[in-house]
C-alpha cells in the first residue's frame, strides 16, 4: 500500500521528535542509518495501520528506552530536567533580593 503524501508528512513529523539510535544528536527523520530508516518504516507502517501518534510514541519508547525521545517525559527522574530551571530562578529572585537589601543597609 503507497502512503499519501498526507502520511507521509505524518510520518516525517513524527520522526523528527525521535533521536537517531546511532547518532544520538540527530533525529531519525534527518538521519540516513540503517536503524533510523528502519525505524521510519515502522513509524511509516504505523501510520498506515492508522495508530495514534502516542501509540506510536509508546510504541518506540517501549522498545528503544526514553533516551530515543528529544524531549525528556515529564516523570520519574526526569521530573528534574523540568522543575530545575524553575527552582533555580526562584531561588537567584531570593538571592539577589537579600543582596540588594544588605547593599542598602
């Protein structure tokens, strides 16, 4: 069965969220690996049996781990790849408030 360009571009946009399993910085859609082509196929045959994009997204993490995806999940350890950020910004607001206090004394 030919893909539409429709799930074809689908399938691309998908693929652009996963890293290659070889080159690590690269995304599968922009990677010429054999894995990654392999992995767009599967992505692709997904498409075409008319999986969701987060039953595809399980589908992948499921069998490659959650490092395959860009964009750490939000659970578990990865919590603080999420939270760090804010509480470091919290914590400066405070510091240099304490700072500009004691300089005015």
């Amino acid at each position: 069965m030919n893909p539409t360009q429709e799930e074809e571009n689908r399938a691309l946009s998908i693929a652009e969220s996963f890293r290659c399993p070889t080159c690590k910085f690269v995304s599968i859609a922009d990677s010429d690996t054999p894995i990654s082509n392999e992995i767009y196929e599967v992505i692709l045959d997904m498409v075409l049996e008319g999986k969701t994009d987060s039953e595809i997204r399980d589908y992948l993490i499921e069998r490659y781990g959650d490092w395959i995806v860009f964009e750490p999940p939000k659970k578990g350890i990865h919590q603080i790849v999420w939270y760090l950020p804010f509480v470091f910004c919290v914590g400066g607001f405070f510091f240099l408030r304490k700072l500009s206090k004691n300089k005015a004394k």
